[in-house]
C-alpha cells in the first residue's frame, strides 16, 4: 500500500502541472492586462452607449458610472470616504486615478478580463451579489452592456487620439414654458475632434427650484404651478449647461406705479412680461417704519413718525432715506452686518483690542462712506499691527492661506471655492489648480510677534509667490479665477495685484456680488439665490435688473449709500406687503414686498424703545444698542440674542444669522424674566404713560405711534381705553390703585402689542 501512493500521484502529477500552467496564463491575464477574451462581432451602440464599437474608459464608462452616482458623495466618492475601500474621483473628474481604482486596486479582482460578466464591477452594481448601495445598472441596460463589453475588449485605460470633450450643450436653452407643461431636454457634447454626440441619457439634471420645476434622470422638465424664472442645469463629464424657463402667471398687469428709476423699469417690465399684477405702493407709516428698519436697524420714534405724518412735501419719503444714510445708526447696522461675516470674533481675552480696533474702522468707514473697492483694498492689503491699522485683525483671525481665499471669494466675489481645493467643482468651471492659483496671493504674509500676547506684525514677506497644487505637485503662481494678473515680482505684495483686479471694472463678479447682497438684506430674497452662489448655473431671477444694478455701482465709483438710495427710492421697494388675488404666489419677481422677522438685534433694540428699558452690555457705556455691539462675545451674555439666533461670527455666510421661527421665541417672548422686568422697569413706558397728564386716547396714540409709526385704528382705539378702564384686583381680590392699576394695564397693552406679527416682523 505504501507504494502505491507515490504511483497514484505520480499519475496526477502531469495534470497539476498543466492545471499550474493554465491558471498562470489566466493570472497573467487578470494582473497584467496582457490577455484578453477574443473579439466579438460587430453590434449596434446601445441607445446613449458608445458612439463605435470600441469603448473607451473616458468617454464611456466614466459616464455610465457618474449616472449611476457611483462616484457620488454617498457612495464610493473619496470625498465621502467611498465604500468598504473602493474609493473614486467625485463625479469622475479624475478618470486615471479611477482606472487604477477599478482595474489595480484590490489584487484586480474588480475586473475579470477572462470572464467579463464574473466582474466585481458588473455583479455588484447589477445586484448579482449583495451590494450595499443596491442594483445601480440593470443587466442587459445600456449602462450594463457598456461596461461590459469595455471589459470584453480588454478594459483598456484610453485609446489612440482619443477626443476631449469640449463642451456641453442643452436644447432647448431657455424658453417660456405655461405651468404645468413639459420640456424635453436634449444634451448634446462636442469633442475635440469635432464630433457632436446626444449624450441626454448619460447627463445628470437638477432644478434650481424643485418647487418650480421638477426633472427627471433623462432630462424631462415638469413646470409646477408658480410663477417666475427657473433653472435646470445639466452636467456631464465635468461640463455643464442650463435651461431656463419663463414661467407665466398670465394676469393682465394693469395700473402699474410710475417708475422712479431703472429698478421700476426692469421689475415691472418683468411683471409684464409674466403677467403678474403687483400690490399698491404701502402708506406712509408702512413706509417709515419700513426703511428706518432696513437702514438704520431700530423702530421710528413716536416723534419721528407724528412729525413725518404731518409733512406734506412731495419728497417726504426721500428726506427720510437721506436723513437715515447720515445717521451713526446706519454705520452700526451695517457694522453690525458685516462684522460677524468678516469673521470679528471673540475667543481669548487678547482678542478684545482687535475686536474693538476692527469694529470700529468697519463703522467709521461706512459712516465716511469709504468707497467699497478702497474698504476692500484695506482689507486684503493690510500690514502692520492692529493699532496702527485696524483691518490687520482680519489676518489675526484668519490665518490659513486656504481659508482666506475661500473666504475673500465667497464674501466679495460670490464664489464658492471650497469644493475645488479636492475636486473640479461639480456645478463651476474651477479646478484645483485655480483654487490653489487663487491661494498664491496669500503666499507671503509673513507674521512677527509683538509686545502683546496674541497679537502678530503683519507685513510682505518678500519672495516669489506660488502655491503647491497638492494633486500635481506643480508650484502655481498667483492667478484671479482664470485672469491673468500678470507677472507679479518678488518685490511686490501679491495681494495688491489681486485688490487691483477685485476692484476692476472689468470684474464680472465683485460689483455683482455686493449689489446682490444688499438686494437681499432690503428684499429678503436676492437675485441670486443664495447670495454668495453666483455661478452660470445658478442665473439671476432678473438678469437685466442685476446687470443694471452692478453697472449703476461701478458708475457711483462703488457707493454703499448711493446703492442704498436707489433701492430704497425706488417704487418697487415701497410697494405694500399685503398681497392681491394674483401676486399671493409670487416668491421671486418683488410684486409686493415679503414678510420677514425682525433680526435678533434689532428685535431687542425696539423691546427697549418700546417698553423704555435698557439692556446692558458688560464693559460697554450703558445705552449701548445691541446693533452697535462689536464682536460675538455678547451674544453669549444675552439669552435674547442667543434665542433669536444672533450670528456667532464663524463663517463667512449669511446663514449662520438665524431667521427661522421657535418655540423657544415665543417662549421668550410670552412669559420670560427678562421680558416682564423691562415692562415693570422703573421710568419706562409704562409708567411714564400712566403718570402723564393725557386722555387715555392721547395715551394710546403715543404708545401706538412709538410701536407702528401709526395712529391706532378705532376698533384699536375703542378696545384699548375699555381695557385702561377695567378695574383690577390684586391677589386677594382687592381692586388696586388707580395709578397702580394703570401702569398695571400699560404693561399688559405693550406686552400685547409687542407679541404682534405686526411689531415682530417689518412688513
């Protein structure tokens, strides 16, 4: 038996050989790429599969794994860490890096060039073993077989002069569409080599706004039932396109206010054009209480508003616009805006001399009316220290060359350049190599310590100035969003060359930005949406009335208080907020003016003035407005402003500033310590009304002239002196004094009127 073992394998031993053989030649195949499956036969190009017969990884697969968002965020894209190690560009916009991920990585088990359909790649996303993000391509679809037969034909990495896509086309482009109706969208890519190719099933598709238009994987657009402008854009291999569509309300438009300026000309024009009749220009008190808000941040006085009721002169309204623009008030509500986005905050006891120095230069330069390139200028191109010059405090909080050009391009510019320091950006045209370009204007700030703890010596650190593309390894020079700003020496601060082109006229986008960003702060919406997204696939709701508005900046030699005036002169602005049957829809053409709470600040300044009190800042003189604080540090000492979202001056966004309703709001506002006491404080309101030497009429004429900027209404009046004329009883049922009943019903109304919509929202 023992001998005959050694036989029986001997026997064996040619097969294990041959079979040794034969999985080495597959082996070879499967690592090396140098084996393949024999050719197939000719076959027709699946519908939105390739244009010919040979595939190619670029121009073909990449697409069909796009389309089925296997390289987005939530799958196996690097920038949300992929999925169980297999890990590719976001959107396909480095297609090399994805052909070693797919055909490399993981011993090359993804791809089976022996046994095409046995592919990893194709079992997966077909469901034909358990896959995590589900079937993605359905065996036998378009997607499917052209990946598969990319595999059969060996699974190349690209092919002999293969084209670049060039650019991306969507028809149609931009048309007046009824609501409710459809549009197919056809998109169509150019190649380098000429060729145009339908590529409408690959491309991926996204409203602007789902509640306007809804679209679907293959580009069919769905207008829904509101009026206005409307974008979907299409992208597809790194390019994108768009479609607009005019939707229509179709009302006749009819006894439109006469125009003031150009703003009334392109909104109505607008309002025309999509037959949507706007609401009638507010009344007087409306219209005071509206644009002291909006400019100088706080409530009109009683006095204030009995003296603008009794003018008469035909430019009442524009003697208050000019009377608030030279008010300390406008400079601290606009400080007040600017600061927490300029990044002012408080962290460290060391901060308080910057917070302060930087508040200040802010407020005093817009209360000069500092040209807005020059404040700019002064910003970027600070050096020295923060008591010497102020804006260097900037550079105190904002030290990271990354983090200084994303926030110059998305505060003054309206661009979002974040994505691009990983990745092309997925809806723009920007690369890693234009973020990094960008970032070379911030190169050669050098710091040196000074006498004072936390405080640094800004100043040029001359040398060549270049940034490090982290992908590439190349060393950029400075570059402006793809504008050459020339060659920049070692001698000269980069960051002067780049004020010099963000203050151009020529600059498509910092006059643009600012421009919108103020339409929004006084209209609540901004032609833009969001304001600081300005992008060719995010377009205006009125290009016209934007371009108007930015050419009418730049010609003003970019002034804030010029800019503020035509706004709010114009009859668009003082149109009423009450809506007719027709414009209750609108959200984005300014056929009436919209609804919207009073910010924290401000909402805490007219408590004061409405009730008489004060509150009070630690370290701050005692009448100190919450619109005049300096720094986020403030905020943490007040449970109002916390409550009413208060920015806490992290970011450079303007959504960081909470404008949503609460629970806790209302809350606050009902039945909090903070509330009652400044009702019942000593000398305010409402003892000075109950004590004074007036009819119990008078008295609710002045107390509603100091919250409406108005005269009560009769019911108003009737309902409030039967109130002030109720008996009330203390505690054990006894009736109260008469001055102390009073000033008990007092507090009540202003407690009342305070609570209203019409008090907490400017309207």
């Amino acid at each position: 038996m023992d001998n005959a073992i050694p036989a029986a394998l001997d026997s064996v031993r040619p097969r294990l050989l041959r079979l040794r053989l034969l999985w080495a030649i597959l082996s070879l195949g499967i690592w090396s790429g140098s084996f393949a499956a024999p050719a197939l036969a000719k076959e027709p190009a699946a519908p939105g599969g390739p244009a010919e017969d040979t595939v190619s990884f670029v121009n073909d697969v990449m697409p069909w794994l796009t389309k089925a968002n296997c390289n987005s965020g939530g799958c196996h894209a690097k920038a949300g860490g992929g999925q169980n190690g297999f890990q590719l560009s976001l959107l396909g916009f480095e297609p090399q890096d994805d052909y070693a991920s797919i055909v490399r990585e993981a011993r090359g088990r993804r791809i089976v060039r022996a046994a095409p359909e046995e592919s990893l790649i194709l079992k997966k996303a077909s469901g034909g073993i358990p896959h995590g993000g589900g079937v993605r391509l359905v065996r036998g679809s378009a997607g499917y077989d052209t990946i598969l037969r990319w595999i059969q034909q060996g699974a190349t990495d690209s092919l002999p002069s293969e084209p670049e896509l060039v650019s991306l086309e969507v028809q149609p482009n931009g048309e007046v569409v009824e609501m409710g109706g459809e549009r197919q969208l056809t998109a169509l890519a150019t190649y380098s080599d000429g060729t145009v190719r339908d590529v409408t099933e690959l491309a991926l598709y996204e409203s602007n706004q789902e509640a306007m238009a809804e679209v679907t994987d293959d580009g069919r657009v769905s207008i829904q039932r509101l009026p206005g402008r409307v974008a979907v854009m299409a992208r597809f291999q790194g390019k994108v396109a768009v479609f607009t569509a005019s939707v229509p309300l179709g009302a006749p438009v009819e006894d439109l206010p006469e125009p003031v300026n150009f703003i009334d000309e392109h909104v109505f024009a607008n309002l025309r054009q999509i037959g949507i009749p706007p609401s009638p220009v507010c009344d007087d008190p409306t219209f005071l209480r509206r644009v002291t808000i909006d400019i100088a941040g706080r409530l009109p006085t009683a006095e204030e508003a009995k003296a603008f009721l009794a003018d008469t002169a035909p430019d009442r309204r524009d003697q208050v616009i000019e009377r608030l623009l030279r008010s300390p008030n406008y400079a601290d509500y606009f400080a007040n805006k600017w600061t927490p986005l300029l990044k002012n905050r408080r962290d460290d006891a060391s901060d308080i001399t910057s917070n302060f120095a930087f508040h200040a230069w802010l407020r005093d330069s817009l209360l000069a009316n500092v040209p807005y390139d020059q404040l700019v200028r002064e910003l970027l191109a600070a050096t020295g220290t923060v008591v010497e010059n102020p804006p260097v405090a900037w550079y105190k909080r904002v030290k990271d060359p990354k983090e200084q050009l994303e926030d110059i391009t998305q505060l003054f510019l309206g661009v979002r350049m974040q994505c691009a320091q990983c990745h092309h950006h997925p809806f723009e045209r920007w690369s890693q190599d234009d973020y990094y370009s960008m970032a070379a204007f911030f190169s050669r700030i050098g710091r040196k310590p000074t006498g004072v703890r936390g405080e640094d010596l800004i100043f040029h650190d001359r040398g060549p100035a270049t940034a490090v593309n982290v992908k590439s390894g190349e060393a950029l020079p400075p570059a402006a969003l793809g504008d050459d700003v020339g060659t920049i020496t070692p001698d000269e601060d980069p960051r002067l060359r780049l004020a010099d082109w963000m203050g151009s006229p020529e600059n498509p986008y910092f006059a643009k930005a600012l421009v919108n960003r103020y339409w929004k702060h006084f209209f609540s919406r901004g032609l833009i949406e969001p304001e600081d997204d300005i992008r060719d696939t995010n377009p205006p709701t009125n290009p016209e009335l934007l371009a108007a508005l930015e050419a009418h900046f730049i010609e003003s030699g970019f002034d804030l208080k010029e800019l503020v005036r035509v706004i709010t002169r114009s009859r668009t602005y003082q149109l009423s907020s009450i809506p007719n049957e027709k414009n209750w829809v609108d959200r984005q053409n300014y056929s009436r003016f919209y609804l919207r709470r009073l910010q924290a600040e401000v909402m805490l300044d007219s408590i004061d003035d409405l009730t008489g009190a004060n509150t009070n800042f630690a370290n701050l003189p005692a009448e100190t407005r919450a619109i005049a604080l300096p720094d986020n540090s403030y905020t943490k000492s007040s449970p109002f402003l916390q409550v009413f979202g208060r920015p806490e001056a992290a970011s450079v966004c303007e959504c960081e500033r909470v404008q949503s309703s609460s629970l806790a709001q209302s809350l606050h506002l009902i039945n909090s310590a903070d509330i009652k006491n400044k009702l019942a404080t000593a000398g305010g309101r409402a003892a000075e009304l109950s004590a004074a030497e007036m009819t119990p009429e008078e008295k609710i004429h002045a107390l509603y002239l100091a919250a409406f900027s108005r005269p009560p209404l009769p019911e108003e009046l009737e309902t409030a002196v039967a109130y002030l004329n109720e008996p009330l009883l203390d505690a054990s049922g006894k009736p109260l004094a008469p001055e102390a009943a009073e000033k008990q019903s007092f507090q009540d109304l202003i407690w009342a009127l305070m609570n209203t919509k019409e008090f907490l929202f400017n309207h």
